[in-house]
C-alpha cells in the first residue's frame, strides 16, 4: 500500500492575504478567550470564571459549527472583524 497523496488529498494553494486572515484569527482567538475569562473573574470571581468557560466554549463550538473548520480556507474580512472588535470591547471594559 503506498502513501502518496493524489489530487484528492493536495491542499489548495492561498493567497497573502488569506494567510494574513488566518494568522489574525489565530492571534485573536486565545486573546478574546482570555479576555473573557479575565472580564469574568473580575466581575464575579469564580463564578464569572466558570460562566466565562461556558461562554467561551459555546462560542467556539458556533464558530466551528458555522465555518465548517476552525480556519475556514475561505475565511471572510467580516468574521476576523467581527473577532477583532469582541476583542476590543473586552480588552476597553478590562481597562475600564
């Protein structure tokens, strides 16, 4: 049985600018999580920890369900602004 790929298992080449949304997804997606469980721990102490985990967990899980893949080949500039700016409101109420 030999071990070479056909057409069928060659990944599809991407462009810079679909790598640079994969890499900006890959780069917001712990710090949204974390975020999330600093904003937690802040607001309810171990409560809002294990709220933040659910929270966190469930919006992976949509995120998965909906895109089919973590990083969807053909990831939209729509949904890495749409982390980009959970991201911002949680690190703007850490701040505040």
């Amino acid at each position: 049985m030999s071990s070479q790929s056909g057409p069928e298992n060659t990944p599809q080449p991407t462009d810079l600018s679909q790598d640079l949304r994969a890499a900006g997804l890959a780069a917001l997606t712990p710090l949204t999580v974390g975020l999330l469980l600093l904003d937690g721990y802040i607001l309810l102490d171990e409560v809002g920890v294990v709220l933040a985990v659910l929270a966190a967990g469930g919006a992976l899980f949509w995120w998965r369900r909906r895109h089919g893949r973590w990083f969807p080949p053909e990831l939209s500039t729509r949904a890495l602004v749409g982390v980009a700016v959970v991201a911002a409101v949680l690190t703007a109420f850490t701040i505040l």
